[in-house]
C-alpha cells in the first residue's frame, strides 16, 4: 500500500469510530453512465448504509447543470441515473432517492451558505481547477461555487454521514468548515458531518494512470456487457516490468492486480501474485480472472436493470414519492435557519408554512 493509499484507509477506519451516524446523504452527477469507480467508492457503501441508518440519496441535476446544457439529454440522464442505482440495489423502500432540483430549498440554503464563504476557500478547490482545466470553454461561476450547493445539499437534511469517494472528501471537509462557521455566528442548528469512506475510495481507470472517469474514457461502465468489459480489459495497463510474457512483475505495482482485490477471492489473489512475479502466467490470463469476477457483479445488475427500462414509469414514481417524503423536512430546516438568521418565515405572509 502506498503512503497515500495508508493514509486514506486510516482516515477511513477513523471516521467509522466517530460518534454515531444518524443520517445520511448522498448524490451523483446526473453527467452520464455509472462506472466501477462510482460503485466501489460510493454506490456499494450507499446499498450497504440503507439497511443501517436512514438515508438519503439524489441525482444532483442542479449540479450537471454546471456542465451539460442539453435539457433532452438531462431528462434522459436523470433516469438513467436512478435507475442505475435501483440497478446495483438502491432499495426505494429501505431509503429515500429523489432529484435534487424539486426540492427548491437546496437553493435556498446555498445561497444563504454562499454568504458565509470566503472566496478564497473556494479557489482551494481541487475539483473546481481541474474542471476549470478540463472544461475550459465553460468556467462558469456554479462550478466555482458548486462545493457551497454540495454543503447545503448534505445541510439541508441535517445529514452527518456523507458517503463518497476520495475526491469529494475536500468537499465534505468544507461542508465541516461552513457548518461550524453557521453555528457559531447563529446558534446551533446543523450537526457536523462527515466523509464516509470505502475501502477503495479511489479506483484507477483501466489507463492504470488517473482516477477512473466518464470523461477520461477510462472507465468500465455498470452497464457495459461481457463483450464490452473484455474489450475495456484487454487493453488494459498492467506492471511496465512484464513486457515479455516470460518476465516476471511485481503485483502490488499493477492496476489489473488492484482490480483482483476488490473482485477475487483470497485464493485467485494468491495465484494473481505468485503467478506474476514467477512470470507463470501471463497478464491475459490474470486479466480473464478480473473479467470472470466484474461480470458475476455486474450480471445481476444487467438483469435487474432491464426490468426496470421496461418499467421507466415506475423510476419516475420513485423519484416523485422521494420529493413528496424530503420536502417537509427540508422546509423545517430552512425555517430554523431563517429564525436563526432573522429573515422572516414565509407562512407570515401567508405563502405556506415553512415549519
Ligand atoms: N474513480 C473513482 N474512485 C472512487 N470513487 C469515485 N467516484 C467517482 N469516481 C471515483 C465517486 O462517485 C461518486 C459520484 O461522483 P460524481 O457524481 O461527482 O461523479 P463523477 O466524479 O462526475 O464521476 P466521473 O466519472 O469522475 O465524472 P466526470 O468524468 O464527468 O468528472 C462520488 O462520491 C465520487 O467520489
């Protein structure tokens, strides 16, 4: 393991020893398909924590808006989304799932948030320069401002446990600054809360180079098919030392290796290493072992994920009952804010009850 990888699994193990989590909240980018690297860093926590804690989880449309534009293709990831995460056994039953965007006080509250910023916590961001870079024909100023959306999304619900990968963890850590920030200026009205991490919080693309990413193309899709995965894994980096199949390599330097820790049990691990730095076998047929594994996931999903396209209706009633369910409790905070803040409550002027 290296140094950041220890330090990463130590913040991990520490934050589960934390005071007890009392809800949790969650989201993803409506920005296109689900991968591996969204399901071992955040997904598989969330179908885990549902049977837990009580929990939240949105398809952050608000947020894809600081990237996509096309309002058909939004619509259409937005459901694709949700039914992805019913997909990998997102229960609608055990947890609430819902759009961000029909829950207007999501908005309220980052702007009240925004005014509690300093600029220069935002221009930290690493996320917000590497869109920058990344998008740079489109730096608007919702994606400099996108952490502050994050915090009052999380903040609304008076969430605690925030379940993500490692590049968000800056961004919950804000979320922690701003919070403190509030309840010290107003009184105490939102708990603290925390990143809840995997034990893989941050899954290298098939490139074995950069954090697995839609927009790096080096992604495995959770609904890519067996042909698909195969032709992603193929190709994929392995240990620069096995150029030959006769030379030997060292595992623990190999992406394809990392993959046989989250897919294979201990024995195929065993005979992934031994076979390796022996040169015994070569990187096609550890790799075969990989794809055996990723499949035997991903199968179940494919299956559930086709019973769902044919009932999209159904998709769209999950989200609707999620919003119907989340509004109550996301008025109630917006009142506390506004009474801790001084600005008046909206049922005084006779435009409904916000508590
Ligand atoms: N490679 C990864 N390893 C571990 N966790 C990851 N997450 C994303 N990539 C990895 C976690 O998945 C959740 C969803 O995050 P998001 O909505 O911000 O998705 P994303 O970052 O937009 O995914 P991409 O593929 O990286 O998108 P692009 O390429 O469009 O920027 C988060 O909890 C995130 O940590």
């Amino acid at each position: 393991m290296s140094e950041r990888e220890q330090s990463v699994a130590q913040r991990a193990a520490a934050n589960q020893e934390k005071s007890p989590v009392t809800r949790v909240f969650s989201g993803m980018q409506p920005s296109g398909e689900l991968h591996l690297g969204n399901w071992l860093g955040a997904l598989k926590n969330w179908v885990a924590m549902q049977d837990r804690y009580p929990c939240i989880f949105s398809v952050v449309d608000l947020h894809a808006l600081t990237q996509t534009s096309d309002p058909d293709e939004m619509k259409a990831r937005i459901r694709d989304m949700a039914m992805g995460w019913l997909a990998a056994g997102i229960d609608p039953e055990k947890c609430t799932v819902f759009v961000q965007s029909t829950v207007p006080e999501h908005a309220e509250l980052s702007w009240v948030l925004t005014t509690l910023t300093p600029m220069g916590l935002l221009e930290r961001m690493t996320q917000f320069k590497d869109k920058a870079r990344s998008q740079a024909e489109n730096v608007n100023v919702g994606l400099f401002s996108y952490p502050v959306l994050q915090a009052a999304d999380i903040t609304i619900y008076r969430a605690d446990g925030v379940p993500v990968g490692e590049d968000q963890v800056q961004h919950v850590e804000f979320t922690r600054d701003l919070v403190r920030k509030f309840n010290l200026k107003y009184g105490k009205v939102f708990p603290e809360p925390r990143a809840l991490l995997t034990s893989s919080p941050r899954v290298m693309g098939v490139d074995g180079d950069r954090k697995m990413s839609k927009s790096l193309g080096n992604h495995i899709g959770l609904n890519d098919s067996a042909d698909v995965l195969w032709k992603k894994l193929a190709p994929a980096k392995t240990d620069v030392r096995r150029v030959r199949r006769t030379d030997p390599g060292v595992p623990e330097e190999c992406n394809i290796y990392k993959y046989h820790g989250f897919f294979s049990t201990a024995d195929e691990r065993a005979w992934a290493a031994e076979g390796c730095r022996s040169a015994g076998i070569g990187c096609r047929q550890c790799k075969e072992v990989v794809a055996k594994n990723i499949n035997a996931v991903l199968e179940p999903m494919r299956e559930r994920r086709a019973g769902l396209e044919a009932h999209p209706g159904r998709v769209d009633e999950i989200l609707h009952e999620g919003t119907k369910k989340l509004l109550p409790l996301a008025r109630e905070t917006m009142g506390r804010v506004r009474d801790a803040m001084g600005i008046p409550n909206r049922g005084r002027y006779g435009i409904g009850e916000d508590r």
